[in-house]
C-alpha cells in the first residue's frame, strides 16, 4: 500500500525525508524506534506515541488528521522490524 492511499501528502513525506538527512535528527529517530516489534508497531496508541515523538524530534507539526492517518498508514502495514523484506518494502516506498 502506498502512503498516499492513507491521505499522507507527498510534500510532508519529502520534507521528512530531507530532515532525516542530518545525522543527529536521523540517530535521535533511530534510538526512538529501538528495540520496537512488530506487537508494538501493531497498537495504536503506541503508534501514536510514536508518532508524536518523532514529529517532535523532526520539529514537525501536524494535524490531529495527519497523526491519525500516519497511525493508520503504520499498523495497516503490518511492519516487522526483524524482517529484513518489511525493512526493504518500506524502503522501496519512500525512496
């Protein structure tokens, strides 16, 4: 599935993306997501969690509609961190 089914805006995934360039932001996104599984990543109001977090590293301010689609656009995904091929379709995704 595509981010943009989910209503996410092409314009914030770049913004994203170019912030997650700098190394310090990247390492602080990075230790925020550590250790997650795929339990974690399947409840909502962790996800949620989450996502305010790292919109507060990233200095990004959304929309109570932009985290609850970011929330749905996560859990939907059925992400397992231990799987290398969930880490490489993400990957493919936001390229």
């Amino acid at each position: 599935m595509n981010y943009r089914q989910f209503g996410i805006s092409e314009q914030l995934v770049e913004r994203i993306k170019l912030k997650l360039k700098n190394k310090s932001v990247k390492d602080r996104v990075k230790k925020l997501v550590e250790g997650l599984s795929k339990a974690d990543l399947q409840d909502p109001s962790k996800v949620q969690r989450l996502v305010k977090s790292s919109s507060t590293i990233l200095s990004e301010k959304l929309t109570g509609a932009q985290e609850q689609q970011l929330v749905q656009f996560v859990v939907a995904q059925k992400i397992d961190p231990k799987n290398t091929l969930h880490l490489l379709k993400l990957w493919g995704m936001f390229r």
